[in-house]
C-alpha cells in the first residue's frame, strides 16, 4: 500500500519496504554559497532534484535560501526534475540549502523471459539515439556488431556488451570527476570514471539496437555520517522487451579491481561482476538522466552533457562544477 503526498517545496512519503529487500536511509543536506561572486553579477542555480520511484523514497523534503526567486521545474526534453534559484545583480549574499531523506532499495534483478516477445523499437527512439559524443554510427557501430555477432535477442546482445565493457576498459584514477563519457575517444583510450564507462556501454547497446542509458545519482555513506561532497556516481540500464529496465553497472567491478588491486578472475570480482549485472547496491540513488540537456530555465550555456552535478552560472557563465570550492557546496549524509 502506498500513500504519496508531494508539494513543491515539502513532500511526506509512508510506504511498505518489502519485507526482503535491502535498504539504506538516511538524510541528505546540499548546502551552497556562491556569495564569493562578484556583487555586480546576476547568479542562477540548477540542482537535480530527488523524487521517489519504485526504487526509492524521497521524504521531507524542503529547500531554504536568500535567493530571489526559487522553484521546482522538470527538463521539457525527458521530465527530469530540478530545482532552480537565481539572485540579482547587486546581491551580497547567495545562500540555499536542499535537505531530504532518502531510503534506497537493493535492486536484484533476475528470472529473465526465455523467450523475447515483440517489440516495437520505434517506442524507445530516445533510449536507441545517439547524443553529441555518444554517436551510434561508424566505429562504433562497426564495434556493436562485432560484440554481438550471433546474439539475437536483446539480453543476449546486452550482456555480450556489458562483458565486452568489463574486459576491455579500466578506471582510470586521474580522470577529472565522473568522466565526460566521450565515446569515440574512449574507444581509443579506454580509462576512465563511472560516466565514461557506463557511456560506452550504453552508446554500443544502442548502436546494437538495445534501448539503454544512464542514471546520474549520488552515493550514501556507510558511516553514520560522512561528507559525500564528491560521491556523484553514474550507472547504466537497458530495457528488456517483457520486463522491463535492468540495472548494470560495469564501471563499479572496475573500480573494486583497481581499489581491491585485483584481477578480472578473481573469485571476489566474478562475484561482484554477477551482481551488478541486473543488480546495484542501496548505497546510492538516482537524481537524473538524459544527455545534452536544455534545462527549465533555460541555461545561457550549452546544451548540459550531463546533470549529475548540480550546474551554475554568474552573468551567463557556467561555473565549474567540478570544482565544489570555487563553485561552493557541500553534500553531507547522516544516518537516520
């Protein structure tokens, strides 16, 4: 039984976790200061914006700040949700804070149809579509095929690709934040973070005719309190004609490899390469998805690659968001 009531700036959830599942609560507090910007300079602020799904819950949720003007709106090009805030020329002072507790279920997915019903490929057109550096074409088309040669159905032709993935790349430390996920030069130079991985991954799942792509979320602390500032995680999904979405997550087996400094045979990594095939851990939940993203407002700047951080721009200027102390934030959890 669940009873949801939401409201713009404060929502209250009450739901039955099923008795089997895995949880992780907790609150999460996102605290900005971009009071350090020039006070001649006007400041607009974009936030991904947590709800809850059939995979998590999202309570008590509100947003504080000395902004101007501040609101909840959704990205027109796939509905995902954000919120916005802007401050006027002349301001001394931008502060907000976003709070809200999380309880996040362990997904486990498994018992896939033997058989694959029909499908019509025409109804998931956005999750088959190239993006800006995630093409569908050319070597990376020529790529595809070559995984899933003799693979006829869409789980056959997934999980070539997600082995593929998991065998071919590695995580590379040295890489600026999640990654950009630029496709044709990871195909070069296959090191990367979690958004590089998983783009790689959905960008020859797509080019192999397998609906596919990314979630941007965040992940939760395992202590009873921690400063997840810099947790931002990226993953992947597919859809499975007769199904539904299924979670995979090659680029955290590459991180186990490269923090354990274990190799791919391994028993502790086969283990962890089964498990995040259909399944992630409660320690994370989802903010966003989509690429190339026009926001609500819309920014000055281009087209965002990503919202897995939050993006913010001064006098029409994007602010590095990799940068959480030039570009002031801070993320904490507490355990509830």
């Amino acid at each position: 039984m669940k009873r949801l009531l939401l409201a713009l700036a404060t929502v209250t959830v009450m739901f039955a976790m099923p008795a089997w599942s895995m949880n992780r609560s907790g609150s999460v507090t996102m605290d900005f200061d971009l009071s350090t910007e020039a006070a001649g300079e006007a400041v607009r602020l974009w936030i991904p914006y947590p709800v809850s799904d059939q995979d998590q819950l999202i309570g008590k949720i509100h947003f504080a700040g000395d902004y101007s003007a501040a609101g909840v709106y959704t990205v027109p090009a796939n509905g995902t949700p954000l919120l916005y805030a802007e401050w006027p020329q002349g301001g001394t002072s931008r502060k907000l804070t976003l709070a809200f507790e999380v309880t996040r279920t362990e997904l486990r997915r498994g018992d896939f149809p033997v058989r694959e019903p029909v499908w019509n490929p025409a109804d998931y057109a956005v999750f088959l579509a190239p993006t800006r550096i995630g093409p569908t074409d050319g070597v990376v088309k020529e790529l595809a095929d070559k995984i899933v040669s003799g693979k006829t159905t869409v789980l056959e032709r997934a999980k070539a690709i997600y082995d593929w993935t998991v065998e071919n790349m590695y995580r590379d430390p040295e890489t600026r934040g999640c990654g950009k996920g630029d496709v044709c030069y990871l195909l070069i130079r296959p090191g990367g973070k979690c958004t590089d991985i998983s783009s790689v991954f959905v960008a020859l799942c797509r080019a192999a005719g397998v609906p596919a792509r990314e979630v941007f979320g965040l992940r939760l602390g395992k202590q009873a309190e921690q400063d997840i500032t810099t947790w931002q995680h990226c993953w992947s999904e597919f859809f499975l004609p007769g199904y539904g979405w299924v979670a995979a997550d090659p680029a955290d087996v590459l991180k186990a490899m490269l923090v354990e400094k274990l190799p791919l045979t391994s028993p502790q990594i086969v283990e962890r390469r089964d498990y995040f095939w259909g399944g992630v851990d409660a320690y994370r939940f989802k903010l966003a998805s989509g690429r190339d993203l026009v926001l609500n407002p819309a920014q000055s700047g281009e087209p965002l690659n990503t919202f897995g951080y939050p993006y913010a721009e001064v006098d029409g200027k994007p602010l590095d968001f990799y940068e959480p102390k030039s570009f002031i934030y801070r993320f904490s959890f507490k355990e509830l």
